[in-house]
C-alpha cells in the first residue's frame, strides 16, 4: 500500500480511512463515515521545457471517504459493511484520476454495478462516457449502489422494536 501511495500521491489522510476498517463501529455509527476533501494542490508539472516560473502546474483534488452500508444476507439477516474510497482528480478534464476502493467483501454490490457498465449496451455505453467526461459522477454511483438498502433495514429494526414493545406492553 505504501508504494501504490507515493506512486499516485495519495494523500496521507487515506490512511485514516484504511485502518478505520479494523476498527469496530458502535451500532449507532453505522451510518457514520470518514469524509475529507482536499481541493487545489499542486501536482508535478507538465513535463514541458519551458522555465520553472512558466511551466504549468497540474491542480488535482482529493476526495476519500468510508460508507457503511447495511447488506441482507440469505438468511434474512443484515449485515452492516463498508467500503473505502480515495478518489484523485485533475480539474481539467485531460488530468489524471487515481480511483482507490476498498470492499472487504465477497461479492461487493459495486462489483455488479461495475459489470453492468462494461456490458456492450447502449445504455452502459453513455454511462459509461458520463463518466469519463465528470469523474465526480462515480461517487454518485457509489451512493447509489450502497445508500438502496438502508430504507428496508430500518424497516426490520422497526418491526422488531414494535415486537418488543407489543410484549412489553402486554405484560403491564
């Protein structure tokens, strides 16, 4: 990890994110995440012979963050997960951009997603052009794949809190 840091200037604050993940969360941080951005820094030059004073700076940005997320299991049960994500992006648009996610799962729900847009459809294809045009779209696509499935885990919370209250309610 540290060498693919220093390769692509992964800002330090990544590291947070990463050793969050053999930290235990208190349930009632589950829907809480690492967020940083860092706008603006100087990265390298262009490579161009001009002078130093003259010689373009490329300007990237960092992005990085931890979701957590709930996943139902086969059994019916959830699970609550999370996945890191460090996102480096010029703001031109011929800029590089260094992408890293952790899922420390399986079979990650932004693996299937992934799949979709490589599949040859006409729909994946403009996605996938969307993308490449504003790389800030892929986060929306992390949202997406990962915020679906907290609107029916709050649901079985709140069925089995009703449960419980219902017993308790007819003992007194």
């Amino acid at each position: 990890m540290a060498q693919l840091m220093t390769k692509y200037h992964v800002h330090h604050d990544f590291l947070q994110i990463l050793l969050s993940f053999a930290a235990e969360a208190h349930s009632a941080e589950g829907a809480s995440s690492n967020f940083s951005t860092r706008p603006g820094k100087a990265l390298g030059t262009t490579g161009n012979s001009k002078p130093p004073m003259q010689e373009p700076v490329l300007m990237v940005s960092d992005l990085m963050y931890q979701i957590r997320y709930s996943e139902a299991n086969s059994a019916g049960s959830w699970r609550l997960r999370q996945t890191g994500v460090y996102h480096q992006y010029a703001a031109s648009t011929n800029g590089p951009n260094v992408v890293i996610i952790l899922q420390p799962t399986d079979r990650p729900g932004l693996d299937r997603r992934f799949a979709w847009l490589e599949k040859d459809l006409d729909g994946p294809k403009h996605a996938r052009k969307a993308l490449t045009q504003d790389p800030r779209l892929l986060h929306a696509l992390i949202f997406s794949t990962y915020t679906a499935d907290w609107r029916w885990y709050l649901r079985t919370l709140g069925k089995g809190c009703s449960e419980e209250v219902s017993i308790i309610a007819t003992r007194n």
